[in-house]
C-alpha cells in the first residue's frame, strides 16, 4: 500500500477535512503506534465529540454485525436485533459520536461488505437496517501486510469513501506522551530520549517489522511504553532488566537500551559538568558515549534553527567537547553533526574538528 506519511500531532486536522468532505478517516500502520486510542484520546477531544465507540468484528460473522433474524409468529414477518456494540440512533440520538472500526482489515469479507452501507450519502449511516445516529463520524483502523499482519488488502470500494494516511509517529511526539504518562523517570525513556535513531542511520524507536515475520518480540511505541512502565523504578536486577527488554522490543534494540542504562546513563551526570566547563574524560569509551548523548541533546535543543544556533555560540559546548575527543572520535562526532542536521562544519573551527 502506498499512502502518505501523518504524523500523530496531523490526525486531528485530517479527521476535520476528512469528516467535512463526507469521507472516513482510515489510519493504517505499524501494530502498538496508538491507532486504536488515538481516536480516543487525541482526534475525539480535539473535534468535540460526545462519545467514542470502538468495533472490532475480527473473527465475527454477518449476523454478529448485522444482527439476528427474528421472526413474529403471527405475521411471519422478521426484524433483526441491533447488535450492541453499533451507536444506532435510538442509543445515541443526535450526539457526536466518533465511531473506530478497528482492524478494518482483519474483518471478515461479508461483515466488510455490509459496512459500505456505513458511507450513506443520502442520509444517516446503516449497517444492516440498523440506522446509526446521525452525527456518527467513522475512523479505520489496520495494519498492512508488510506490518506482520494477515491483513486482506481494502477493496476499492472502500478505499474509495476513504482518506487513507500511514500513521508514523514521532519520537519527540511519544516523548511528550510518556512524560505526561510518568514514564520519564524510566531509563528506558532516557534511552529513547538520547537514541536519536535519525544520527546514526539504526531506528530503535519504531523500526520496520522484520520480514518474513517470525513472531519475535520487536521495537515500537507500545512495547517501549510496557518498557518503561517495568523499569520506571530502577529496581530491576540487571540480568533481569537485560532479559526483559529484549522480551518487549526484541534482541537488538533490547540490548542497546540495556548498554545504554549501564553506560551512557551513568555518565550523563558527567556530560552536564563538561557542559558547564568540565574536563572531558580520557578513555575513548566515555567520550564515545558522551558524544552520542551530546549530539541527541543539541539536535533537541536547537530543532528549531540549528545554524542559528552555531551562529550566536550556543553549540560552543559541543564543539568543545568533541575537540578534546581522540581524533577518530572527534571526527566521527563532526560528521554526524553534519548528517543530523547540526551545521558544525559552519563553526569558525570546523577544520579542528575535521581531522582525524
């Protein structure tokens, strides 16, 4: 599926455009990104919606979403009950009621058929001749096959009432969520924090599904927030801490979280006395660990105009540092400065921090 990239902080604004163009909002990508409680807790406060309703008919058949035939003895006439979990007008009235149809996809043919009855454009949306209420607003949810998911491909139909985005989360955007979560005094957060997968080229935070899937643990946002939530106390043995950040986001992001925390996390008391003026310590491990935070800390620090920032001395720090680094290190600092976006190579000692 080739759609367009939304960051989370967008949805709002597209559900806005989508629901005014007469159209559903249909959110896919990766599994544990929010697309589930995004609609809930950021898209429907935002838009004044009364209530949120969340449907999933994964493994349920027609009569499950449409309701059962029963029949009137007398007349032998039949009416089909209206299955609970749909906001049909006599439960909801004239409210505003975001309606989530989650894992869209995983549906089943004849359910997702019934659904094109939802996009009414001569009137309130039906599911079977069940009338929902009149101010109810869909949201799709789903994953894609290349997610690790078995994910049947939309029909056009369908695609066609819809405005489809790739939901890609930022770092940053998930940083401010877990704060507020209380998830900031976890060293797997501070990890996150200073992994800044966007310098070095490795995606710690919410990297592509490895295919073929094998059904390994692997990174992303809700594996990191289960992540955090175990070792928001730091009381974790390290063998233990070590074992269960590999069971949540996998082998290899788990054990960069982990060498983090008992590396980098130890100096970063460190990196605030070479900020104030400190001396830079001798072995090239610290300096390498150092480097790494330091380079997350100002690409975060001047996101908002980087060669400003070189311009007026507020990355003098950095530089200093990485001048008193060995001089593969130093070097190696500089040339990811370049590529993450921090114009070093603009300093008046640029050349000093060039060579090896």
């Amino acid at each position: 599926m080739k759609l367009p990239k939304a960051t989370t902080n967008q949805l709002a604004d597209l559900a806005r455009i989508a629901f005014a163009s007469n159209r559903f909002l249909a959110l896919y990508g990766k599994g544990g990104i929010g697309k589930t409680t995004i609609p809930k807790t950021l898209i429907a406060p935002s838009l004044g919606f009364d209530e949120t309703w969340i449907v999933n008919m994964s493994g349920a058949g027609p009569q499950e979403a449409a309701g059962y035939l029963i029949p009137d003895p007398v007349s032998r006439d039949g009416w089909f009950s209206a299955p609970e979990s749909w906001p049909t007008a006599k439960r909801v009235g004239d409210k505003k009621v975001l309606l989530v149809l989650d894992e869209y996809p995983e549906w089943d043919s004849a359910v997702q058929s019934l659904c094109r009855s939802l996009f009414n454009p001569h009137g309130s949306p039906m599911i079977g001749t069940h009338a929902l209420g009149e101010n109810v607003r869909i949201i799709v949810t789903g994953n894609r096959r290349s997610d690790g998911s078995r994910s049947a491909v939309p029909s056009a139909p369908f695609v066609e009432r819809c405005l489809s985005v790739l939901v890609e989360p930022t770092l940053d955007e998930w940083l401010d969520w877990s704060a507020g979560e209380g998830l900031a005094s976890s060293p797997v957060y501070t990890f996150l924090k200073f992994q800044g997968g966007d310098q070095h080229g490795v995606d710690h935070f919410n990297p592509d599904v490895p295919m073929p899937w094998d059904g390994s643990p692997h990174a992303c946002p809700r594996a990191w927030e289960a992540a955090c939530r175990a070792t928001a106390d730091d009381s974790l043995p390290a063998g233990l801490m070590s074992l269960a950040l590999e069971g949540f986001v996998g082998e290899s992001a788990g054990r960069a979280a982990f060498a983090f925390i008992k590396l980098v996390g130890d100096l970063l008391p460190q990196l605030n006395a070479v900020r104030a003026g400190g001396d830079v310590p001798t072995d090239p491990a610290s300096q390498q660990a150092l480097t790494h935070a330091a380079l997350r800390i100002a690409k975060r620090e001047t996101a908002a105009d980087p060669e400003a920032a070189v311009a007026s001395g507020a990355l003098d720090w950095l530089v200093n540092l990485l001048a008193a680094c060995r001089g593969e290190i130093r070097a190696y600092g500089f040339a990811t400065a370049i590529r993450c976006g921090l114009p070093l190579d603009q300093h008046p000692r640029w050349r000093e921090l060039k060579v090896i």
